[in-house]
C-alpha cells in the first residue's frame, strides 16, 4: 500500500483485477457489435486473420467501419487515413483528459500503451476512478475488452462467409442500428444536433446527383461533407459560447 502511494503507477494486484472485472461486460459489448462489424469486413475482401489484426490494432467501432466502407468502396489510401482521422478524432481529447490524471512521474511508456486503446467505454471508466491513474486498472479492461473485438470481428468475417446472403444481409443491419444508437439520443437533447443530423442525411443524397460531385467517390464526398458540416456547425453554433453563457449565469 504504502508504493501505491510513493508511486500509484505501480503494479497493483487488486487494481489489476478491478479493472478486469470492469472490463468484462465492455468485452461482452465490444464482441456483439464487432461480430457485425465482421460483416463488413467481409464485403471489404478481409480474411478471419486480417480482420481479427486490424481490429486488435485499431479499437474504434467508427473508425473502423469507415475504413472497410472506403475499402470496399476502393478509396485511396489518403481517403482512408483522412477520413479515419476526422472519425477518430475525438479520442484526441480524451487522451488529452487522460494525461492529466497521470501522476508526475508516471513512465512514459504507460502512457503509450494506453493511448493504444482509447475509446469510449474504457475511458469513461477509466476517467471515473478518483486520485491518480494507475495504468494497471486500464491495463485489467483492456486485456479483455481489445480481444473481444478483435475475437468478434474475426468470428463475423467466417458467420459472413458461411451464412446465406439474406442472412448476412440481415446481420449487417445491426451497424446501423449501433449508428443510430450513437446519434440518436444527442439528437433528442438537442434540436441542433438533431438539425445537423438531418441535413447531413439530406446532402449526402443530393451529392449523389449533383453534376461534379457525384462524379467524385464515396470516400472524398464523405470527407467534403464532415468538413463542411462540421466546420459550418462549428462557426454557427459554438460549444464555447454556450458553456461560457452557463457559467455566467451560474454567476
């Protein structure tokens, strides 16, 4: 007890084991939605091994599915790591939160490793511990969560190729229903949000008849709509504005 408190980055058994059983029913997620996730591999020409890598190396449901989108779909290597960068992005800041939490004198070497698997669920479980961030507890989820994915991505690359079409078909639609689960709820906060996510649908299906444009591929026109969109929403309706507002009539 007394090196957890010299050095909280420190090995700790218990810790190790809390951030197991934390881990495990995140495991059991990851591997639901990346059995789907498989599928589209799958149509993105992965094997079982190729798919079960690419997951073991890149945890991010987003991320990933547009990038096998953008394979299938031929895209160029540029309009894979761009768009997977816009996708991903938001593990910058958690990352960022992360590394304030750090102990000073943390090795840098766990910080690395747990930039690794930055996502959602690990650091919103990660972030809720009180005190300094022992790296162990995140060590703990991620032995089991980052498996999972991978594990399930690899399993719904062989269901794909040995089911029926209409069943793969039918398997394939729970990608969705994930989108829709992460869109969704935001939306019914938020009339903007909900706004945007309208009108996101509504230009995607014009720049598939407009002249120049639709002669452009589906990696760029995407890329050309989350920029725009995102940078439009970005001047007319600014988060910093909004919480500056809060905090001064908290005042």
């Amino acid at each position: 007890m007394e090196q957890e408190k010299n050095k909280p980055w420190a090995f700790s058994r218990r810790v190790f084991c809390d951030g197991m059983r934390d881990g495990f029913p995140i495991a059991l997620g990851y591997f639901a939605v990346a059995f789907s996730l498989g599928i589209a591999a799958r149509h993105a020409g992965f094997t079982p091994m190729q798919g079960f890598w690419a997951s073991l190396l890149n945890n991010a449901s987003a991320g990933e599915y547009a990038a096998f989108t953008l394979i299938a779909a031929k895209a160029t290597y540029w309009e894979v790591a761009v768009i997977t960068l816009i996708a991903n992005a938001r593990y910058l800041l958690m990352s960022c939160a992360l590394a304030q939490r750090f102990a000073p004198g943390t090795p840098f070497w766990h910080r690395l490793v747990i930039g690794y698997d930055v996502t959602d669920e690990l650091f919103g479980i990660t972030i809720a511990r009180p005190g300094y961030l022992n790296p162990y507890y995140t060590y703990g989820a991620i032995l089991l969560a980052a498996p999972g994915w991978a594990v399930g991505t690899a399993l719904g690359i062989m269901a794909g190729n040995a089911l029926p079409l209409r069943v793969v078909s039918a398997l394939s639609v729970a990608l969705y229903g994930m989108f829709l689960a992460i869109i969704i709820p935001p939306a019914r906060k938020n009339h903007i949000i909900a706004g945007l996510v309208a009108l996101s649908f509504a230009l995607s299906l014009a720049c598939n008849y407009l002249p120049g444009i639709s002669a452009m591929s589906d990696g760029t026109r995407t890329i050309l709509l989350t920029v725009v969109i995102s940078a439009a929403a970005a001047v007319l309706f600014p988060v910093k504005d909004q919480l500056t507002e809060e905090g001064g009539s908290d005042e």
